[in-house]
C-alpha cells in the first residue's frame, strides 16, 4: 500500500501538500525555466517535463514526492510517469495556482516573493 493510500496517484489539497512537505515530502515544481524564475514552490525541484527520466535519480524512492505545475496536463504526465518508475506520487489539485489561492507562498528565483 502506498503512502497516499492510492494505487495510483492522488489528489490532494495545497493545505495538505504544504504538511506533506513539512514533514519529509518531496516537492516538484513541473515547468519551464521561466516559470521557474517568475515564481515557483519553495523548496521544490524544478522539473521540465521532458526531462522528467533525467531529473528522478534526484529523488529518494523512499519519500513521497508531491508534483505540481500550471498545467494540469504536465502534472499527470510527470506524476505518472514518477509512479510507473516506483515511485509514491501525489499531485496538487488545482496545481501552482491553487497553492497560491491558499495562501501559500511562490517564490522567484533569486529568493524573494513572487
């Protein structure tokens, strides 16, 4: 059984995916550069989704790794294609923009808030 209780990968909530993180979670950022640099997920792995194949050694197998983007689309490519290689994937419902809505912070990539 997964950790997220899910044969397959999840949905959950910003709220959720922020505690997720705090305690251990492994968050991907799905995107381009540019994105990246106008304002990301702190603490995420940027990942561009044909890259995806390059970017998994990065991760630990043994955490759970929480996805979101902009597009919901690149969200479950990237999601499935990190849970058909073993690992335990949940991604954000509502992506990027609902992590913002709730409150949660973007960040720029010089650090400050975006």
């Amino acid at each position: 059984m997964s950790f997220w209780g899910h044969d397959s990968v999840a949905n959950i909530d910003a709220d959720r995916a922020a505690r997720e993180v705090e305690q251990g979670a492994q968050l991907i950022d799905v995107g381009e550069p540019d994105d990246w640099f106008t304002g990301h997920l702190p603490h995420a792995i940027l990942v561009e989704p044909e890259l995806v194949d390059q970017e998994m050694p990065k991760l630990a197998k043994d955490r759970p790794v929480v996805v979101a983007s902009r597009n919901t689309d690149l969200s479950i490519s990237v999601a499935a294609t990190l849970h058909d290689h073993g690992f335990d994937v949940a991604m954000i419902e509502g992506g990027v923009g609902a992590w913002k809505a709730a409150g949660h912070p973007l960040i720029k990539a010089d650090g400050s808030k975006a």
